[in-house]
C-alpha cells in the first residue's frame, strides 16, 4: 500500500490545542463496522452505546516530564542563540542497559534536536549544572543513547524538576503547569510514557464509575508511549516502515480477564491504539491467548492484519500518514475510516490529542 492512501485535508483550526475543561464534555463518533454506518453523539454516551459483558482494556502509562531544554557543555547560556541553538531533547525510552540502573547514573534513549552537530562523547547540560548526559552513540534521525547523571539527587528528581510537558509539535504553545495533569490519563500509574494513551483522556472517575453500573468489566495493561507510536513514516510503500520497540507489561490479574472474556465470546474493547497494539502483540505470541509478563512490541498493523482480540476500539483522531490512522484503518476500513474522517471535518470534529475520540464496533 502506499502512503498516499492513508491522506486526508484538515484544516489547522480543528487541531485542539487544549483539552476541554470537563474532560468527559468531548464528542464521540460511533463506527458500526457491520453497517458501514456512524452517528454523532457525546463521550458520557459511551456507556450506553456499550453493554453489559464487555471488557474495556485501558492502558495505564504515565507520563513524565520528558522535554528537556539544553545545552552543549561549553556553551553557556548566554550564548545560546542562533548559531548554538537550545538542545531539544526528547528522552524516549530507556535502553536494554536500563536493567543496570542506578539511582543516579542512568543510561536512556534519547532524541536530539538539532542533533547534527551533538557527537559521540559530547556532555549536554540542564539547568544550573541539576543534570547532565554523556552522548554514548548516535543514531539515525537524531537518535541518541545517553547517559544521564545528576551530581545533586537522583536523576528521576532532576528530571521532575527540570522537564517540560512533551506535548506533540501540532501543540503550538509552550506547556504549562496544568498540562501536567491535563496530558496524563486519571488513571495512570506506571511512569515511563513520553506521550500521553490520548483515548484515555476523556475518562473521568464518574465515566469509569458510569461503565461500572452498565455492567462493563475493565482491566489496565501498560505499553510505555514512545517513538514507536508516533515516528513517521518516510517509505513510500508502507509495509517498508519499520516501528520502534516499545516496552509492555501484562498482568496475571489482566491477562485472566481477557482471557474469560475471549473464551466467553464477549466484546474486548481497546481504549486506545497502544492497548490495541499490546493485546494483538501478546496474543499473536501465544496463539490467540494472553500471557501474563513483560516485554517490547515493534507490532506494525495496517489493513489485512488478522485482528485475534479486540472487537471494540475508543480512540482519537489521528495524523493523516500516520501508523496510528493506518491501525485505525486496518480494524474498520480504509475507506470506511476516511469516509468518518471527512464528516468530522465537515461537523467540526476536534482532531488530535486533545480533541475528540470515535468508538469503532
């Protein structure tokens, strides 16, 4: 397939740029796969759109203050400017090395922008000389594996102190204290996310305690967001694209939920492109069924992939050219998907992050 086929218009003034004030105030667009048919409706619908039996996966990542703002050592700050640029960088997952962490010499992923001129064995400093990263190797598109030291603290403590919000580049705004809380689910808990499972977003305690009383079952996975979700595709042929490894965990407590469920022929229904890609990743490793443990997906989904788990999806609305829209497409239909697209353009839809969600069944 080309990438072309995964294209769609939308006007800038439709990319959300804040999440609404009540979360759960958010417009919900229900797909019928069967009918080919949608219609328009609100978010705090969701229950009674479900039914009783259904089990709703939510992925629980939380996300931390992963954008730092740098400098080259040797360059102070002062001289920061147009020939020596603030260093941007995105810490987006820990290496395999993690399994040596310490509590204050640290060795990440990290994502360099502009990273052309940052080489091997080059020191990149954050705030007051509060943390440090030794860049131990490059890789492509800016990648770069460091090691991240903090001569006063712990590294996590210098990173919660020093980090931005790593809100998407179609934010176009610097983040602010309320993002902190406004980008993060209300029900995350396992730290290790650079983006916010933004299908989640819209939940509220009084939506989960709503699912509840209909008599919707629900369980949490994890899938740790990071460049493998949002990296973009640069062949032109899709299935030459190549996803990033992302780390998961599957709970015993999960994996028999779903499991009844599956046996029980009741609908699975994913909260979120990450849920979806965890749920197929581990059930494609073992037959069909999932297994409780931890480990990394690369899982790439686009339409004519055999769909073993989930009969539901909750999720945004998605980049055009995006893995995200292509997952989406390959559940419901290309041309189904971008036939709802354009009505959400049309209906004044908001896109994105922070904006409105759609409920694919």
């Amino acid at each position: 397939m080309r990438l072309e086929e995964f294209d769609y218009a939308l006007p800038a003034e439709l990319i959300a740029q804040r999440l609404l004030a009540e979360r759960d105030a958010s417009r919900l667009m229900v797909l019928d796969r069967a009918t080919g048919r949608f219609e328009d409706r609100s978010f705090r619908d969701m229950p009674e759109v479900l039914r009783a039996g259904d089990l709703v996966v939510f992925n629980n990542t939380k996300v931390f203050p992963a954008r730092l703002l740098g400098r080259r050592r040797g360059v102070t700050a002062q001289k920061v400017g147009k020939n020596n640029p603030a260093l941007r960088g995105f810490l987006t997952g820990e290496t395999e090395l993690l399994l040596t962490r310490q509590e204050s010499d640290d060795i990440w992923q990290g994502l360099v922008h502009p990273g052309r001129k940052v080489r091997t064995g080059e020191v990149l400093v954050f705030g007051d000389d509060e943390l440090e990263a030794e860049v131990l190797d490059r890789g492509d598109y800016g990648l770069r594996r460091v090691r991240l030291r903090a001569p006063r603290g712990s590294v996590e403590e210098a990173i919660d102190r020093l980090g931005h919000v790593p809100l998407p580049p179609y934010i176009r705004r610097t983040d602010t204290p309320h993002d902190r809380a406004a980008y993060q689910t209300v029900y995350a808990k396992a730290r290790g996310a650079v983006a916010a499972p933004t299908a989640g977003l819209h939940f509220t305690e009084q939506a989960l305690s709503a699912l509840q009383a209909r008599g919707v079952e629900s369980c949490e996975i994890t899938l740790h967001v990071g460049l493998g979700t949002f990296q973009p595709v640069r062949s032109e042929r899709v299935e030459n694209h190549r996803m990033e490894a992302e780390r998961y965990e599957v709970s015993e407590t999960a994996a028999a939920a779903i499991n009844r469920a599956l046996h029980a022929r009741r609908r699975v229904i994913a909260v979120g492109t990450t849920s979806a890609r965890t749920l197929e990743h581990v059930a494609g490793e073992q037959g069909g069924r999932l297994r409780a443990g931890r480990g990394e997906t690369s899982l790439f989904i686009i339409p004519g992939f055999e769909f073993r788990v989930i009969r539901g999806l909750l999720t945004n609305f998605h980049l055009p050219q995006s893995t995200l829209l292509m997952l989406v497409s390959a559940f419901a239909g290309r041309d189904f998907v971008l036939r709802a697209y354009r009505h959400a353009v049309e209906a004044r839809y908001r896109f994105y992050s922070y904006g409105d969600c759609m409920l694919i069944l």
